[in-house]
C-alpha cells in the first residue's frame, strides 16, 4: 500500500433475501397460536370460581384444575424438542393442536371436577408442543440477526394474549357460560 493513502474498505453485511409470502402467512399463525396458546393459560385464572360452582367442586380441585395445565406444559416442553428433531416440525404440531382441540372439548363438556382436570391436562400437555415449536419453528428459515426481530413480534403476541386473558375470563365467567 503506498504511502500517505488510506485504503478504503467496506464491510457491509450481505442483505438478507426476502422472504416470501408464504413465510408470512406461517408466522401470522405462528402468532395466532401463541395468542390462542396464551389466552388458555389465563383465561382460567379468573374463571376459576364459576368454573368450580357449577359441578360443586372443591377448593383442592380448583387448584389442581389450575396447576394441572402449567405441569403438562413444563412436562412436556423438552419432549417435544427432541421429538421435533427426529420426526420434523410439521407432524408434532399438527398433534399438539388436535390433541390441544380434544382437551379443549373434554374441558368444556365435563360434569364433573375430574373430567375439568383430566380436560386441562391434556390441554397442557400439548400447550407445551404449541408453546415450544412456534419459537423452533419460526427459527428454522430465519437467520440469527432476523430471529431476535421475529422472537419479539411473536412476544406481542404472548404479551397480547396475557394481558386480555384474564379481562376476558373475567367477562366470560361474569356474562357468559364458563363452557
């Protein structure tokens, strides 16, 4: 390099491609499944005591009607990473929200306080494949500078559903059937 000229080097980082549509769509559900996913988990907080009158359960069984769905979650969790790595994203998901639809039914039609736990364990069970493989899922096609932008969109989401859960509850127990 001669002397007395500075050498002029660029280092920009190479441009992303853009994405396309289809991406799109699949983080919008990506984003309606953790609000959905988020909704279920405090929703109840509040509905809890209408939920409870109605087949005369007990305090013990409020609180394991409660507690069941954060344990099947906790359970769960890493199962279904390991699960996801073996058989793919696709068909773990697609399990997680029909056996998540069936708890969904079990819960609403139970008689009795049994059935209401037996319906939130199973609906926590497969909250934690819902929870776990949205954020797999939406890491797959994006690239670790892209990720942490499409992480905190889908916060909102978690953030959005927290914050209305239990205004919600509270307006489903209070104007409409807890069912």
């Amino acid at each position: 390099m001669p002397r007395g000229k500075a050498a002029v080097t660029t280092l920009e980082a190479p441009r992303s491609p853009k994405k396309p549509f289809s991406f799109y769509m699949s983080f919008l559900s990506l984003q309606l499944l953790a609000l959905i996913t988020s909704w279920d988990a405090t929703l109840l907080a509040v509905a809890l005591p209408a939920i409870t009158h109605q087949p005369q359960g007990t305090t013990l069984e409020s609180f394991w009607a409660s507690i069941s769905f954060i344990l099947g979650v906790a359970v769960t969790e890493p199962i279904y990473v390991s699960v996801s790595d073996v058989l793919g994203r696709k068909l773990p998901l697609y399990s997680s929200m029909v056996l998540f639809a069936i708890g969904a039914i079990v819960f609403a039609t139970a008689q009795n306080m049994s059935v209401v736990i037996a319906g939130r364990l199973i609906q926590g069970l497969e909250a934690g494949g819902l929870d776990v493989l949205e954020e797999i899922i939406l890491a797959d096609p994006t690239s670790l500078k892209e990720r942490l932008q499409y992480i905190g969109l889908l916060a909102i989401s978690i953030a959005t559903g927290s914050i209305t859960g239990p205004v919600l509850g509270a307006l489903f127990s209070e104007f409409v059937d807890w069912r």
